[in-house]
C-alpha cells in the first residue's frame, strides 16, 4: 500500500472537503512570530505539502513585497485549489519537492506534513538542504488522555492522514539525530483553532488554560491539543 495515494486520487479531498483552509492565518501568524523573533529574514520562500496554499497567501499578504514564494504539493487536487491564487510572486507546482535538485530557498516551511510522510526521517533529511532555514509545525498526538481513548490515534489515521504519533521529547531526538541546528522550538496551542471536535474537546480547553502556563510540559503530556513549532537551520 502506497500511503500517498489518498492525496493523488482525491480521497484525501473527500475526507477534507476545505483542506483545513480554515485554519491558515492562524498557522501562518505562528510562523510570522518566530520568524520576527529570532530575526530572521527571508526573500524566497518555500512550503513542501502547501495544500490548498492559504499559508503561503497569508504569508504573502504580510512579507515584504521582494518576497516571493511557491508551494509544492503532490495532490493535483491540491494544485486545482491553489491556481486561483497564484500571482507574479506567488506560484505552486504539482511535483515532489524532493526530487527536484536544484532548489534552495531562504525559508522552507513544512507545516502539518511530517505526520502524513511515510518516510518521515528520509524525508527530514531530504529537506534539509533545500533551504537555509526551516519551520516545522508538527502535532504532538501522543499524550495520557490519547493514549487511554482506544480511538483516538485510529482516527487521525482515517481521517487526517496522520501515520505517525510524536511527543516533544521525541521530535527533539529525531532533530538531533539528523544534525539539525534547532533555533527555537515551542508549543502553539493548535486546540484554540475552532475545530469542531464536539463538547468533550471543548471542556478539555478548561484544564488546558488553568494548567499550561504552570507547567507547560507536564500540561501537554496529559491533555495534548498543542503542536510543536520548529525554527532550525
């Protein structure tokens, strides 16, 4: 079974009729924070796994305007719903970012993609010299209360793509162990995005507000609702 499939064939679409377009600006102010930051600046700018490509545009809107950027994806679906959006600046292509090898952009940003790689640490390595700096958003789906609820982890499978589960602690290892330079790395509180999860979520919001800014850590470990934002080289 070829994973990637589902987002060449257009089930993935069918499961996720808006491709989570909803919750672009938030992703890209995250983005635009830890850029701002850290001081970092970028002219040419580049996403693996751009979607339906509503952070690139966001993204667009708020950069400087000798900023351009394209979005890679491999979902011609994807593709359909980006070419509306394209302008002078702002470009997408139906490809594989990684067998394209003469690319190298200031930023390259990988949001909510290395869950749905089949090869997640082929990949890291692969992206890694495709730019100079990195952004990851990355959720961190693996925490008590995921664990006891027996169908948690199965339906982010079935219906988001997601084939692997990470902590904090783990993400961390996996950059080191591929030798990249971490710059920043922090929580995004992805549970305030109105998802539409149903009112077991949502009274989950309470201890996630109370508890995190007394123990971060601990916090997300227990009752998740958090990604971990990456800023490396």
């Amino acid at each position: 079974m070829d994973y990637s499939d589902i987002y060449q064939n257009g089930e993935y679409l069918r499961r996720n009729p808006t491709w989570d377009v909803e919750d672009s600006p938030w992703k890209a102010k995250q983005i635009l924070r830890i850029l701002q930051e850290l001081d970092v600046h970028a002219h040419t700018i580049g996403e693996v796994g751009c979607g339906a490509g509503e952070i690139l545009v966001n993204l667009q809107r708020a950069m400087s305007e000798d900023c351009v950027f394209q979005g890679y994806d491999i979902s011609p679906q994807a593709i359909e719903l980006c070419r509306q959006k394209s302008n002078e600046r702002l470009h997408f292509i139906q490809g594989d970012l990684l067998k394209e090898a003469d690319i190298h952009w200031d930023l390259l940003l990988a949001i909510d993609v290395v869950e749905h790689v089949e090869d997640y640490l082929g990949f890291m390595r692969a992206v890694k010299d495709k730019a100079t700096y990195k952004v990851f958003h990355i959720p961190l789906e693996l925490f008590v209360l995921s664990a006891l609820h027996s169908g948690f982890l199965r339906k982010q499978r079935q219906n988001s793509g997601h084939l692997h589960y990470f902590t904090k602690d783990i993400l961390l290892q996996v950059f080191d162990d591929l030798d990249y330079d971490v710059l920043d790395a922090r929580y995004t509180p992805g549970f305030l995005v109105s998802r539409g999860h149903g009112w077991k979520d949502d009274l989950l919001h309470i201890p996630r507000r109370i508890c995190f800014p007394l123990h971060k850590d601990l916090t997300v470990r227990i009752f998740g609702g958090y990604s971990l934002l990456v800023l490396a080289r």
